[in-house]
C-alpha cells in the first residue's frame, strides 16, 4: 500500500477511489436532498447555490442524485467482476491443473467466447433473461468469465512448473493442498490486476445498459440509467448529462489508474522503471 | 605499476555508485588497473562485487542511475570518460571488443551470423557488404569453424553454443581491437565446449597481441588464462599479483579464503568408504525416460509423435552412506535422472528402495516418497515465496506425521540449527534470505523427512564459490550423522572428486562409465571420461 502511493498512477487512481468510497459509503447521508424529490419550480437548472450541480428535467436535485447513485453503479461493477473472477478462476485453474483433453476442451470452448465482444455477449445475455439490474450483473459476470479464465490458466501453468510446486510433487502432496498452498498464492497476482480493471469495464457496460434501459429501471439513480433519462434535455441544460457522466469516468478511471500501477509494482521486472 | 607505452587500457582512482531509493550503493572504489599489449588480466570475484560494473565502466554503458564519483578510464592514454557518446560508439565495437557470458542473448536472433560479422566491419572498417561477407567468413574459420561459409547462412538458433560464442570471439576481434573485455565466456557452456573456447582465445590472443580483460568467479579457470590477477571484494581490489605468485603464495584474507573454497579433487571431503559388504539401499534397473507424449488432439487426427529417449537403460545402486556422483553435460539426461527418482517423470523399468520394487511412477508411495528427498539447484525457485520458512520445514513433519502440536516448532528449530542458521529465521520469508541461506532451508526440508536417499541435483551451481563450500560441508555433516545415502549430480568435476565415492558418467542419455573416485585417472576409462577430465583444470596448488 505504501508503494502504492508512491506510484504516480497509483496516487491518482487511490484519490479517485477514494472519493468514490465515500460517495458509496455516505453518499445518501452527504446528499443535500431527497434524491427523488421533485422541486418543480428549479427544472433544468445549471449549478446554483441551492443546488451545487444543477437540476433535471423534474427538478431533482443532480448532486444528491448522483451520490445517491454510486452505490448502486459501483455494487454494479465490482459485483459482477467478482462473479467473472470467481467462476473464471475456477475454470481457469481446473483447465491448468488437470491439463490433458480436459483443457483443451475449456480452452477451446473459451476461444469461442473470446471471439464475441463483451458488450455483445453481455446484450445476447441480458436479452435472454430480461433486463433489469440483477440479470444485467450476471449477464456482465458471464462474459467477463472467458477472459478471466485464460488469465487464471495462464498463471497456474506458469506457477505449476517452479520447482517449489515440483517439490511438493516430490514429496507426495495431494493435488488439493498442490492447488490451494502452493500455486494460488502466487498465482493470484495477475487476477487482482485484471479484476481491477475490469472493474471500470464492467461500471461502463452497466451505464450502457442503464442508457439502453435493459439494466436499471426508473427510479434507480444508476448512472447510466440518469443519462438514458436525461438526454432529451441534454441540449436544454448540458449539466444533467455530464453530471453522472463525469462520475462514471472518475470511477471507471479510478480503478483504472489502479490497476495499471498495481500491475507495475506486482511485476518485479517493470517495479524499478516504476522507482524511477 | 606506472603506465609506459606499452599500457593498452589502464584505470585509474576509479569510483563508481549506484543511486538508489534507499540511497547510494557502493559499486566500485579507487580501483587501479592496467594492462599491457598482449598480457591477460583476469578479474575475479564473486556475484555483487563490482567485477561487472567495471566492465561497463569501461564500456561507458552504465545504467542511468550510475553516479561516477571520479578517476580515469584510459585507452591508449585517452580518457574514456571524456569522450562524447558518438566518439565511444566508434570506439565500442572497433577498439574495444566484449564477449558476454550467454551467446544466445548477445546475438540477435532474427538475423544471419553472417549478417552480424559483416555488420561490424561495414561499419567499423569501412568494408562494402560484399568484402564484409567474404572477410566474416576469413574470420569465422580462424575460429576453428569447419564450414565457416555455411555457418554464415545459419541463424543463432541453427548454431550449438559453442559455435555462437566462436561467432561472438570472430565479430570481437573483427576490427582488431585493441582491447577486448571478456565477462564469464564459458559459464554458459558445456565443459568440453568452454574448453576449446579457452583455448581458442589464448591462441587468437598470441596471435593478436591484444590486451585481454578476464572476467571470471572462477580461480581455477583465471589461473589458466591470465598473467595477473586482480581479486575484488565489494568493489575494492583487495589483491593483485602475477598469477602464479597469487596462487603460490596468497597475501590477502580474501584471496585466501577464496582460493580455500575452490573444489580441488586432491583435498578429499569424504574420507570413510561405505561399508561394501552390506546390501544397497536403493538401486535403479534399466531405468528408461521417454519424453513426447502425442496429446489427445493429435491422436484422434492419427498423428503421434515420435518419443525421444532421455535415458536408456540406467542401472546402478546405492549403499548405506555413499555418495554417487553423476556428472555430465547439459542434456546428458543427469537432471531427468535426478526427477525421475523422485517421481517428478514417468519410467519404465525398476526402482529398488530397501525390499520394495516400484515399476512405474504412479507406484511411488508416500513411504517411499519421504524415503526420497530432492534438493533442487535454485533455492529461489524451490522455496515457496509465500510461506514462511518456519512452514516450509514444517510441512514434511505434517506430512509424514514426524511430529505434532508443540514438537513441530522445536523440531523446526532444531532443523534450523543443523544447517547453523538461527532459530528465528522461521519467521522470515525466503526473500529476505541469501541465496546460500536459501540453500541451506531447502536441505533442511529434505532432511526433515529423516530420508534414506537424498538426491542433490546441482545444489552448488547457483552458488558462489564460498557459498558453495559452506553447503558441501554442511550436506556432507548431516549426511554423516543422519547415514542418508546421496546422488550427487553436477557438473562440477572437481568438487565431485572431491566429495563421491562413485562416479557415474552420464553421455546422451547412457551411463557409460561408472567407477570408485580413485580409479578416475586409470588407463581404460571410457573415452568420453577422459575427455571431460581433460577439459577440467585442475586448480593451482595453493
């Protein structure tokens, strides 16, 4: 954490999140308003003192709103970021230990998936299941699970042939403690990395889907959804657009930054350009 | 030591750090040398000692974060470290030329060995293409290359090691430099190989009267080449002197200690035979290792891959106490020895331990397992970096039930204690060790499981010199109190003469010579054996 900070990425992206984290944390409390009130006779409104960054079409006030909505976006984006990481650990690494035709198999099947872009995956998903917020998470966690599994195959196949995990090997350990003592520990490392980033892919997915309105429904205050509902207005009072669309950027830049300086400072080979 | 006319390279008052997050680091100090038309210095020291960034110093390719702190670097009485980066990039290459350790990473893999002569001499002398071509090849078979045309059409990949170092030594000497800076040539070679290298590189030497700058960790092979020997120690020169008087009659503490630690096969380590009579304790039977397997995919199209042999036949036994030592080159097949004893490759034939017959892998049990132990050749790749080194001693008292509860952390300590390391070094992780340390925590595992054989698969290699007696001594302790048989493979023949009862010579595969130490001299050996002992030298008296 210390080397994190001292990484010029890193600074930044740990900023980022931070205000994030507050907006998640407190973001209902710190809100000046009841995100859902309507003050009727403030419509369409830029920045004021009464309301810091203006109003939308019903004269909700954008500041509480998008605060409001943070929760919401992030639980979004790390939610289903984990449910990739889980499962495409999971096959990931059965793929690396067993190898033979079972990993060929996996791989094969994942290439398949891999050639469909994620965004296209995600719709063909979220189509099948309906939309709405829970489904749309899912949907994301599916398609992030290819990739991620070739990154946790990747890592175990790397760690498999260290001698350490010989070692064990000689000695007659059992393919359980092989898989959970010797090589995920380290091969953990490269998923971190990738499951921050995607982070921001999956936060920017789900804006998507609130926007094309199979993700979120009204009146959610997710991000995406906030822009969906506002751009008629958008020419009318910018403000009401850029407003939740700046807080998708920060987020999504925030665990981007981070990402990018975690993958520096866990790579031995890139830390001492990173020092300089 | 004054500099005349006949001082081809000479540093002078020489100081060199390294600017760190942590601060300064200390590289090399008031370092004075020089060398003379046609005389070899050889520059010796262990890793970290400052005989690399020398090189570089004089090269003028120091890192960005090399802070010089003053002194001269002078080639033929101009000073190096006034010239501008494109005045040394004419004289890099032209006037100075460098051999590195490893061949296959100073040549570049995408073009034509011929390509990479010419290359130098198109642009140092001035050649046309044409002429470069026809000039490379001249300078190839002075290198002892027997198709040198052809070789010029070969990529890196198509060449063995030695004949890309003999590339390496004929694009060094293209321009007849005036000085060439030779940094471990044969570390990265086979024995016989670094042997015709050396020999190639006294005679261009003669030839050529060029100043040689022999860099090297190991004495016994500088002793061969050199006029004068400098020995540095963190990044001071603590001893320099005429190579024979430095061997005859070491001044300096260091120079000492070092020259002590050189494996010398007359200094036996082992002194009291095994007992002939009693019955091995383990023995392998035409032991065979076969490598490409046809993959699922490749069957089902009917394609099966033709397996190749790693070893054929393999048969020898172990009795209580002994140490076999197994040597040979890479790829003689010594390692997948090694691994499939411990049960890491596939086998057919027969592994005997005590009364029980194993006649496949997958036979290999627990008992015998644990009766079984491996050290592997780099401590940094078999500790776990994410245990604790207190759990990597541990595991194997778990796993064979030799101890519980409370027992485990005193067993622990006490194991720690038998390779003389302090008892709280449980608590470290393996990072935070040295690389002999590290070494030393591995042969401790292997000894935890109380085994009967432990295999030492080049445990010295990744060591240096004092390092390296230090872990011999000690492996050869515990195997005297515990009475573990060892197989001992290396390819260090001096230190395994030093140490074995018995030697297995290992060829392509096939043991093709097996005998008691004593008898590695006799007439009747087999030819291979000769010649590996041929390429060994053996160090200087000391």
């Amino acid at each position: 954490m210390p080397e994190l900070l001292r990484h010029p990425a890193g600074v930044a992206g740990t900023l980022l999140l931070a205000i994030l984290a507050v907006a998640v944390v407190a973001g209902p409390v710190l809100a000046p308003y009841d995100p859902q009130a309507f003050h009727t006779l403030a419509r369409l409104q830029g920045p004021s003192l009464p309301y810091w960054l203006g109003t939308d079409q019903f004269g909700r006030d954008l500041l509480s709103r998008v605060l409001q909505g943070a929760r919401a976006t992030v639980l979004f984006g790390v939610g289903a970021t984990l449910g990739g990481v889980a499962a495409g650990s999971l096959i990931g690494v059965t793929a690396g230990v067993l190898g033979g035709w079972v990993d060929s198999v996996i791989m094969r099947l994942l290439d398949g998936l891999l050639a469909v872009p994620d965004l296209l995956l995600t719709l063909l998903i979220v189509t099948v299941l309906a939309g709405g917020g829970g489904h749309a998470m899912l949907a994301v966690a599916v398609a992030f699970t290819p990739g991620l599994a070739r990154i946790a195959r990747s890592a175990v196949l790397s760690v498999r042939t260290r001698e350490f995990v010989q070692a064990a090997v000689a000695r007659g350990e059992g393919r359980g403690y092989i898989i959970v003592r010797e090589v995920l520990p380290n091969a953990i490392g490269p998923l971190i990395i990738e499951a921050t980033i995607r982070v921001s892919f999956a936060i920017m997915i789900g804006a998507t889907l609130g926007f094309l309105g199979l993700g979120a429904q009204p009146p959610s205050t997710e991000w995406g959804l906030m822009i969906a509902e506002a751009r008629q207005y958008m020419f009318r009072n910018p403000w009401c657009v850029v407003v939740p669309g700046v807080a998708i950027a920060i987020s999504a830049l925030g665990f981007n930054l981070t990402g990018d300086a975690l993958r520096d400072l866990l790579d031995p080979r890139l830390r001492h350009a990173a020092a300089r | 030591m004054s500099d005349d006319d006949s001082t081809v390279l000479s540093v002078r008052d020489y100081s060199l750090d390294y600017a760190t997050r942590e601060g300064p680091v200390r590289a090399l100090r008031e370092i004075n040398l020089s060398i003379m038309r046609g005389r070899t210095l050889g520059l010796v020291g262990e890793s970290g000692s400052g005989k690399s960034s020398l090189a570089w110093s004089i090269l003028r390719a120091l890192p960005p974060n090399a802070r010089e702190l003053g002194g001269t670097i002078r080639l033929l009485g101009e000073d190096l470290r006034q010239r501008t980066r494109r005045e040394i990039a004419a004289i890099r290459g032209a006037r100075i030329g460098i051999v590195f350790q490893d061949p296959s990473t100073s040549l570049n893999p995408t073009l034509t060995l011929g390509a990479q002569i010419a290359e130098v001499l198109v642009r140092h002398r001035g050649l046309a293409r044409k002429e470069a071509l026809a000039e490379g090849e001249r300078l190839l078979a002075r290198t002892g290359i027997a198709r040198p045309a052809d070789m010029m059409r070969r990529y890196p990949h198509q060449a063995s090691g030695g004949e890309k170092q003999r590339v390496v030594i004929a694009t060094a000497f293209a321009c007849n430099p005036e000085c060439i800076i030779f940094d471990e040539p044969t570390t990265a070679l086979d024995i016989i190989t670094a042997r015709q290298i050396l020999d190639l590189f006294a005679e261009l030497q003669r030839e050529t009267q060029v100043a040689a700058l022999y860099i090297s960790h190991d004495l016994a092979l500088v002793a061969r080449v050199a006029d004068e020997v400098a020995v540095i120690d963190q990044g001071v020169i603590v001893e320099q002197a005429p190579a024979a008087a430095l061997f005859a009659a070491p001044r300096g503490e260091y120079t000492k200690a070092l020259l002590a630690a050189v494996p010398d096969p007359r200094r036996r380590l082992v002194n009291a035979p095994p007992d002939i009579d009693a019955p091995p304790v383990f023995s392998v039977n035409r032991l065979c290792v076969r490598y490409g397997q046809t993959s699922a995919l490749m069957r089902l199209l009917g394609r099966a891959a033709t397996p190749v042999a790693a070893l054929t036949d393999i048969g020898f036994s172990l009795r209580r106490g002994e140490i076999l030592g197994i040597v040979g080159e890479s790829g003689s097949g010594k390692s997948t020895l090694a691994r499939a004893i411990v049960g890491l490759e596939g086998f057919a034939g027969e592994i005997r331990l005590g009364e029980d017959s194993f006649s496949a892998r997958p036979l290999l049990d627990r008992a015998y397992r644990r009766a079984v132990q491996i050290v592997f050749q780099n401590p940094d790749a078999s500790l776990n970096p994410r245990q604790r080194v207190g759990d990597i001693l541990a595991r194997p008292l778990k796993l064979y039930g030799l101890a519980r509860g409370a027992d485990i952390a005193s067993r622990v300590a006490a194991l720690l204690t038998d390779v003389r390391l302090p008892p709280d070094f449980a608590g470290r992780y393996p990072h935070q060790l040295s690389g002999g340390e590290k070494q030393r925590v591995a042969i401790a595992r292997a000894f935890a499981a109380e085994p009967r054989i432990v295999i030492c698969d080049e445990i010295t290699s990744s060591l240096d010199v004092s390092v390296q007696a230090v872990v011999v001594r000690l492996l050869l302790d515990l195997r005297a109190r515990t009475g573990a048989s060892c197989l001992f493979v290396t390819h260090d023949l001096n230190l395994v003469r030093q140490i074995a009862h018995r030697i297995a010579v290992l060829y392509r595969g096939d043991l093709v010579d097996l005998f008691e130490v004593d008898a590695f001299d006799v007439a009747g050996r087999h030819p291979y054996t000769r010649a590996l002992l041929e390429a060994v030298p053996i160090p200087v008296a000391s």
